[in-house]
C-alpha cells in the first residue's frame, strides 16, 4: 500500500489526497471506503444552500438576495439553483442534508471558528491536532506528507513524516530524489516518493481559471481515490463564503462558491466510477449566516448551517436533524439559525462507517470523548 498525502493549491481551492497505510491481515480483503470532506471557509449559508420554503418567513427577511428559482425536494425545503449534481445523487437516493447544525462554537470570529472546525475541540488555539489525523491515527493509518503546512484537520499526534516546500512551491523531482535515497530503507516511504514522482503534471499546476482548476483537482481526486491500493482520504478547501456584501440569489457570490462545491461532486461521481458506492462526501463550514440580510445586500456571521452529504454509502436522500423553524422566538440570540445537534456528532458516525471503527472510539480518540449521540442510524439507514 502506497502512503501520501499532498496539497495542491490553486487560488481559492486547494486538495489534499491520503493514502493511509491500512493493515490487511489474515486475509482480510474488505472493501476501501473513501471520505471526501469539503471545507466551506467563510461560513456557508445553510439558507441558500438549503432554502426552507415552508412559509415566506425567510423570503420577507432575505428581499434582495432570496433564493427565486429554488429546486424542491421535499414539501418543506429545496435546493439552491446551482447545485445540479447534487439534486440528481438526491434523485438516486446518493445524497442527504444535515439542516440546523452547527460545530458547539457561538462566537463569530472566522479564526476561532475555522481553527475549532478542524481541530473538533471547544476552546480556540488550545489543541494542535485535528479531527480526521486523530481518527486516521487511531485506526492505525500512516501518512507522509508532501505539501505546505498540513492542516489542521489532518494532524495527529504522533510525528508524521512533513516535508514543506518554501516559497508556495512543490518540490522538485531532484529534491524527491534526495528524499528517496534518504528513506531508502523504509520501504513504505520509499514506494510513496516513487509514486510521487510518477504523478502528471497537471497536479502541481494552477490557471487563472477557479471553476478549472476546481474539476481538475476533483479529476486527481477521483482518480486517486477509484484505486483499490490508492488514496482514501480527499480534503478539498474553498474559501470565500463570507459575503457581507451583495451575497446575491440565484447568481451572485455565494452562489458561485456553491457551484464550486457542485463541481467537486460531480466529478468526484463521474472519475470515481464504481468506486463512488463507497464513498461519502461531507461538508464543512464554521458557521451559517444571519437570517436577515444586512444593508449591504449581504449577511452577517450566524451560527446554525446545513452539512451536505452524497456518495454511495448513503442509501436514502433525506433531509435530517431537528428542524427549529425561523420564528423569531425560535432564532439563536434572535438573529440566527439555531443548531438542533452538534454537527461533530455527524462527522464521528460518519468516521466510524468508513474506518469501520466503533462509533464510541471514534468519539474518544478524535472528540475528546464529548457527549456526541451515535448517527449512524439515522444517515445511514
């Protein structure tokens, strides 16, 4: 088994692929399962991403950057416009929605919010590794890195082996060659810089063009992630959900962002080919967004938000969580969406399914053993 981890970057989006070392013993010739995760930074808007359409309460609040054209699929709630692909994974019963949820952090800094989304602690800057590197760790996964800084969320405990090109630059093949004769004696490491050095170009080069390099990135992923002894782990990051200002409708700021989002999916569904049944997509984000829009056509920091899920692992499309309405009585300090479950809950139940892994380790080695109710049931069943 190939073991790497690298980070692409391109602007507003970036990709990091790993391949954990998985232990085959006895025989044991079970199936890989792959975990994409999409991080949403700036605050995604669960409204426009997932209107509720069950009373005009949030069109009054939103006049100028409602959601006009939105796609229904449920009585209560539909699709922004431009997440196409996702409404057809919804059509193949491949995609869900976890409404009105939330990582349990009520302030409205992006550095603290972002920091505790990876890390999946409670208090900011305080834990220095993050969720998924705790779990990968803990169900016996070995990475190398090969990137820039890794982050936060794909950090564990124990050192692994990061080399960090200076300068925003990938490392060249002659300095891959050093690193090989240097690890010649591991085999694993060894037969990862080989890997490495076999990979197209097309992985260390950007354009001009975000939605371009977003499908490229989503077609290296895929590819990656289709081979049985290839990566399993796929971090996409996009920024730019923080729109303040002219956040728009049907078009505008957010939307692009979520068409980003759709990009990724899509073709993560179309490279990963069979392998797509077992795959799970999630989304990740600090924190939603205010229910009312400000003076500037925008919206503030809130707090409640939607996880968007899809992948063959899911067997039904359905939206889950406890709906807390948009009634004033009913908003987080009058202003925002409330969360109904602590949105970590679902990134533990989802860590378990895919590193077959029990549910209570999961939340012991990666949640600090916080209170999170078990949710396989209800995403998976």
């Amino acid at each position: 088994m190939n073991v790497s981890r690298r980070m692409f970057l391109s602007g507003s989006a970036s990709l990091i692929v790993s391949a954990p070392m998985i232990s085959r013993v006895f025989g044991s010739t079970s199936t890989k399962k792959n975990l994409v995760v999409i991080m949403l930074r700036g605050g995604m808007d669960g409204l426009t991403a997932v209107p509720f359409i069950g009373n005009n309460i949030l069109g009054k609040a939103r006049p100028d950057i409602g959601v006009d054209k939105p796609i229904k699929i449920t009585s209560n709630f539909a699709l922004h416009p431009q997440l196409k692909n996702f409404k057809k994974l919804w059509d193949k019963n491949k995609a869900s929605i976890f409404h009105a949820t939330s990582i349990p952090y009520t302030g409205r800094s992006h550095f603290e919010g972002q920091y505790l989304m990876e890390s999946g602690g409670t208090v900011p800057y305080y834990d220095k590794t993050g969720w998924l590197g705790r779990a990968l760790e803990n169900a016996n996964k070995k990475s190398l890195s090969i990137s820039l800084p890794m982050p936060l969320i794909l950090r564990g405990g124990r050192d692994l082996d990061n080399f960090m090109p200076s300068a925003n630059r990938l490392p060249s093949d002659e300095t891959l060659k050093i690193l090989a004769a240097d690890y010649h004696e591991d085999e694993v490491l060894s037969n990862v810089l080989r890997t490495i050095r076999k990979r197209p170009i097309a992985m260390m080069q950007t354009s001009k063009n975000s939605s371009q390099d977003v499908k490229r990135l989503a077609k290296i992923a895929g590819q990656q992630l289709a081979q049985p002894d290839g990566a399993s782990i796929a971090v996409f990051d996009i920024a730019g959900f923080d729109t303040h200002a002219d956040q728009g409708g049907d078009n505008g700021e957010h939307a692009k962002k979520l068409k980003q989002f759709d990009q990724i999916i899509g073709t993560l569904n179309y490279e990963l080919s069979s392998a797509f049944e077992d795959t799970i997509i999630v989304s990740l984000t600090e924190f939603g967004r205010t229910v009312d829009q400000n003076g500037g056509s925008g919206t503030e920091h809130g707090y409640g938000s939607a996880i968007l899920m899809a992948g063959g692992l899911l067997h039904k499309s359905k939206i889950i969580g406890d709906w807390p309405g948009l009634e004033k009585k009913n908003l987080f300090e009058g202003r925002d969406l409330d969360s109904s479950i602590d949105s970590r809950a679902v990134y533990a139940s989802i860590l378990a399914r895919v590193l077959d892994s029990e549910h209570k380790q999961i939340v012991k080695n990666a949640f600090f053993n916080a209170n999170l109710p078990d949710m396989t049931q209800r995403i998976f069943g």
